[in-house]
C-alpha cells in the first residue's frame, strides 16, 4: 500500500482525537477502546500478496474460490459478475452465500438454472455453502432468467432480495436498452438462502420496477429500505401489508427533506447535521417506462447522485452514493462518493461520509456494518480498488487492495458468528474468505 494514498480524514473536520456526536454506532465502537489509530485506523499497511491476488493487512489471511469458469456442483460453470451478496448460517456451523451475478443478454457468461424469468437473460443469483474451515462445500444455481443483478440485501427470515439494475421491457425500446427480452425486467426477486434448487422466480412488483440497486430490511419494523442506481436517483421505502412476505405487496414512498421539495443533494449539504424528512407515495410503482424516479421528483422528493450500497445496523441505515461529492471551486461536485445515514426512529437523514478526493475515497458502492463496529465499503471507482473502513471516530483506512486488477470489489458481507469477512471481486469473479484478529490491537 502507498502510504502517500488515502492516509484519513475526519467526517466533519474533528481531529483524530473524535469531537463528534456519538451515535450508536459510535457507542458500539466505543467499546474497543484498545483499537489505536494505525493509517487512519484499522489493522496497519497492507502487506503485497506473494499470489497476486488480494493484499491484506498482516496477519489476515484468505482463501480464494468459486471463481469464475470452475464447475459447480450443479455442473454448471460458475458465471462472472460477481456482485451483492449476503451470507447466512448453514446446517452444522456452516455458512450460506448468496450471490449476484451483474449479467446482460450479450455477457459471455451466465447463470444456468431451471425456471429461469426470462430465458434471454443471463443474471441472476448462485448460493454457496462454506464450511467451519472456509472451504468451499458446495455451489450451485438459486435464481436465473434476470437481468444485471446488482446488489440486493438479506432479509431478517433468511433470504436474499435480489435487484434488477435494468428495467428492459419487451413492449417498449427505451434508449440504452436491447429489445432481446422477453418479459419486463427492472424487479426485485427473492432467494431463500436454503434453497437447494433454483427457485420459482417471481417479480416482487409492488417495491417498484426501476433501476435497483441494493436494499436493506429494518428487522424491527419489517420497512425495506431501496436504492437507485441512477445520476439523479431517489431513496426509498417499502412498507410491506404483511411483516416477511413481500409477495403479499405494500405501499412504496420515496424520501423528501422537510422544507425542501426536490433537494439535490449531490454537493453542498453539511456534515453530521440531521435533517428532517418526510415520504411521499409512489401511486404508480410498477409503469410501463422508467418513470418511478420521475414521480416521485414530482411530488418533491429529494434527489441522490446514484444511490448503491445500503446497509442497516444499530437501529441506523447507511446508504452511498457513488458519484455525490463537496463542492469544487468552480462549484461543481467532485464526485468521489458519500455515505448517508437514516435515523429512523428520528426520521432524520445526515450526511455521514463526504470524500473530499480519490486518495480518501473512490465510488463507494457495497456497504456493511461490521461486528466490530466499522463501515466497511467496497469501491468502485476510476482507480486501484480498496476495501475501506470507517470508523466512528471519522477515520478511513484501507482493509483489502485488489492486487489483480483495477476492477470493483463488492458483495461484502460478514459470517454469523462474525469471525469471517467475505467479498467478491467481479471481475475476474472470485469470492473471497478473510479472516484475522479483528478485535485485536490494530497493527500488533
């Protein structure tokens, strides 16, 4: 690692020390108070990896599989894409892994699965089962048929909700899309982690058809929180009729700051400031065309510039937006990334994370809370890739540098018992499993 690249940066301009608010995510982090600053916090430089893959700090230690071309158990080969993944626990301390796969009707590879949604697409999703030694047991096909299957997020009854990241339509040619579908696409499908077959493939059409990105399900609630990937996305909330069955539908609103209708928010917002909110009813969340966004601005909703990674933790959500930025000189958005954070029970939006350059942070995208209490963030920016943490305190620092290529991680996730980190690089397409002293002393 370089250390001239992204050394740290406080969240509101507070020194290293912390004089920022505590939250309760910075309440549980509190409690490691052994965890001193090493490069903006975290486990020290990363160390180059001998195999040319993965660089870690030292003392972590990884093991590689399912990678892209390999057969699965299913006799399928395993497809490229890697993307959105969660991970659940398995029979006998096992872990399951269910993960995206980005792919188009032109990919080169695909999932092949039964019951495919649409024979002319190639995404969709793969499950893994990972045993107590982080050796791959077995992998195979769970969902096929779909179209780029970005991210998604767990479920707190044990499956996975994937996203379409693209709402092609048979009927309709919209600019951008290919017309070789055969179905609408643009849906948010569910995949129970303990599937052992593909499963039957149905469109949940009542959290909306748009660009998907990533959701993330408050378990006290039951409200499903969803992003979008688009330059002037919204941030949205599905609130379902029936607590864990999805199918049954719900009302789908979007986000709008109170006294501000149609907000932008790509620059210019303070740090750590708390900001009333309201939602606005989404009356059309399934159209013929990629309108939902469109009414939803309409009625006064606040506008994100690209909405990815979500995450909920702590009684908080955390969503990025990979292209939200400060403000430069000439007044324009720099956009190398921001985290936001809900407080639902306040039902209050802050900015949380505002990269100031590409060295600080590079387009986060996949974001999870951490055991430990840390953000973690995949990039997916313009440069050589980091795993990045965060801590509360407003430190970055860099956890994994994809040592292969300057393609995106993404999919990160943790095991149940919180000993193991897992993340996806999507291209080549590999799944990795890491592990090492995470509650230790940072850099012993």
């Amino acid at each position: 690692m370089q250390l001239s690249r992204r050394k740290f940066f406080t969240l509101a301009g507070a020194s290293a020390a912390g004089t920022l608010m505590m939250s309760p995510l910075q309440a549980l982090y509190a409690k490691k108070a052994n965890r001193e600053s090493v490069f903006g916090g975290g486990y020290g430089p990363l160390v180059p990896d001998p195999n040319g893959l993965l660089d870690l700090p030292r003392r972590f230690k990884y093991e590689a599989f399912s990678r892209t071309g390999e057969i699965m158990s299913d006799g399928s080969p395993v497809p490229g894409g890697h993307d959105g993944m969660a991970a659940f626990p398995g029979p006998q301390n096992t872990v399951i892994l269910v993960r995206n796969h980005e792919l188009s009707p032109n990919s080169t590879t695909e999932v092949v699965g039964r019951n495919p949604y649409d024979p002319l697409c190639k995404g969709g999703t793969t499950t893994l089962q990972v045993g107590r030694n982080r050796q791959l047991l077995n992998h195979y096909a769970s969902l096929s048929g779909t179209y780029r299957n970005c991210a998604g997020g767990p479920t707190p009854w044990g499956s996975w909700i994937t996203c379409e990241e693209n709402i092609s339509t048979v009927a309709t040619n919209q600019p951008g899309n290919p017309t070789n579908v055969s179905k609408s696409h643009g849906y948010n499908f569910e995949v129970r982690a303990r599937a052992r077959a593909p499963v039957n493939p149905v469109p949940l059409v009542a959290m909306g058809r748009f660009n998907h990105e990533a959701v993330a399900c408050d378990p006290t609630t039951g409200i499903v929180y969803q992003t979008e990937d688009r330059a002037d996305s919204l941030f949205y909330r599905f609130l379902p009729y029936e607590r864990n069955n999805l199918r049954a539908g719900g009302t789908l609103q979007a986000l709008k700051i109170k006294d501000r209708p149609q907000a932008q928010t790509f620059a210019g917002f303070p740090q750590r400031e708390p900001i009333p909110v309201e939602w606005v009813t989404i009356d059309n969340p399934d159209p013929a065309t990629d309108t939902v966004r469109v009414e939803g601005f309409s009625k006064g909703a606040a506008q994100f510039a690209r909405g990815e990674g979500v995450c909920y933790g702590n009684g908080e959500v955390y969503f990025c937006c990979t292209n939200g930025g400060s403000v430069e000189a000439n007044g324009t958005p720099n956009g190398f990334g921001q985290v936001w954070r809900y407080l639902p029970e306040q039902d209050t939006i802050e900015l949380f994370v505002e990269a100031t350059s590409a060295d600080e942070l590079d387009g986060p995208d996949n974001i999870v809370v951490a055991p430990h209490g840390d953000l973690i963030i995949c990039e997916d920016g313009n440069d050589e890739q980091f795993v990045v943490g965060v801590t509360p305190n407003g430190e970055l620092y860099h956890l994994a540098k994809n040592a292969i290529n300057d393609r995106e991680f993404a999919g990160v996730c943790f095991s149940p018992d919180g000993r193991t980190m897992f993340v996806n690089l999507q291209t080549p397409g590999i799944t990795f499993a890491i592990w090492g002293p995470w509650n230790s002393q940072p850099g012993a």
